[in-house]
C-alpha cells in the first residue's frame, strides 16, 4: 500500500527561502482546535497538541484499514492574530495573541471517519481539550508565502518585508497569518527550524 505524503503532493507546502511568491492555495479540511496567549507558556496550546494528534492518527489507522488508503499525518500548522497586529509583528506580545492549531486532511477523509475517531480516543486516557477538536474548512485561496529558516523569534523581520511587498505587489492582506511547521521542534534546533509563512491576500 502506497503511504501518501501530503507535503510533498501539496505543491503550496512549499515555499521559497528569501522571496516572497504568490500562490493559489486549494480548499482543504483540517482538525482545528482554537486558543489564546503565548504559545511557549499557554496550558491551552499545550492541550491543543496534545488533543490534535490522538484524533489525527486515529484518523489515519482507520483511513489505512477501512478505505485501503494510507497517509503521513502532515505538519502542524498555525492561523495567527492579534486584536492589535502590531502585537504580534513588531512587539511580539504573545500574550495577546489568538490562534487555531491546525492539521490538514486528506480530501477522501469524511466526518464520519473524524467523529469515530474522536469517540475511540475519548474512550482511552481522554486528552483535556478533546470536546474542543473540530473541521474546519479553510478557503485561502489567492496568498503570498515564503519560507523562514531559524527561530520563531525572528519571524517579525521577514513579515514586515511580506506585508511590505504585499502592498508593491497592489495587495491587500485579508485572513489570518499562517505558518506551517515543517520541523519537529522538539528535534530540531532553533536555527535550523523551516517554517512557511503565508498571508492570504486580494486586490487593493
């Protein structure tokens, strides 16, 4: 059985090293989990992972045995935004910040097969935040991406030079941030981590 990767059929899971390109990004599902405060110290994000991955390789055993279809679950991926943006570009207040944990799903995966999922791992030792698992659909569409290599931290540089060329290009940023963690963290040491940037936009 061949095992699909979806970072590597998915042509938008990648993206350049010091440009900015413009892409059309298909419609996909995703299990999705919302929360709020710094990532590095929030007891919500830690429970989102920790609710996320259960659910998602449930979800893949069960594609693997019932439809005969098998899978990598992909990388986590992140929607990220402040009620103030500059909380998040330039002061980099974490505190304030909102987001949505995300991990995509292959198109042949159905909420019938989701909701299984969530019932056996709920039957097991019960993640803290598994009522809050939910699809979300995303429709980004039209966006400009990049790929940063190096430190969360040092994001900020790289985003005012996309929201820069944003506006160049006769762009106007809608949507939220995203970013696409294509390094394990926990294995990967902070400056060599690859994490795609990308903002949805439309016409000015």
């Amino acid at each position: 059985m061949d095992k699909v990767d979806l970072k590597r059929t998915i042509a938008t899971y990648r993206a350049p090293r010091g440009r900015f390109e413009v892409v059309d990004v298909a419609t996909a599902t995703y299990l999705a989990v919302d929360g709020h405060g710094d990532p590095n110290t929030s007891a919500d994000f830690t429970g989102a992972v920790a609710a996320l991955y259960p659910v998602a390789y449930r979800t893949k055993f069960a594609s693997k045995r019932d439809l005969g279809r098998d899978y990598v679950v992909p990388p986590l991926e992140g929607l990220w935004w402040a009620d103030d943006m500059a909380s998040f570009t330039s002061r980099r207040d974490k505190a304030r910040w909102h987001w949505t944990l995300l991990l995509v799903l292959p198109d042949w995966i159905d909420e019938a097969l989701v909701d299984a999922a969530l019932q056996q791992v709920g039957a097991g030792d019960r993640p803290e935040r598994l009522d809050d698992v939910r699809l979300e659909t995303l429709s980004e569409g039209r966006c400009v991406q990049t790929l940063h290599v190096g430190p969360f931290d040092e994001e900020a540089e790289v985003l005012e030079r996309m929201h820069a060329d944003i506006a160049e290009r006769g762009l106007r940023m809608t949507g939220r941030h995203h970013e696409i963690y294509l390094s394990d963290r926990r294995r990967t040491a902070p400056e060599r981590q690859r994490t795609i940037l990308r903002q949805p936009v439309r016409p000015a």
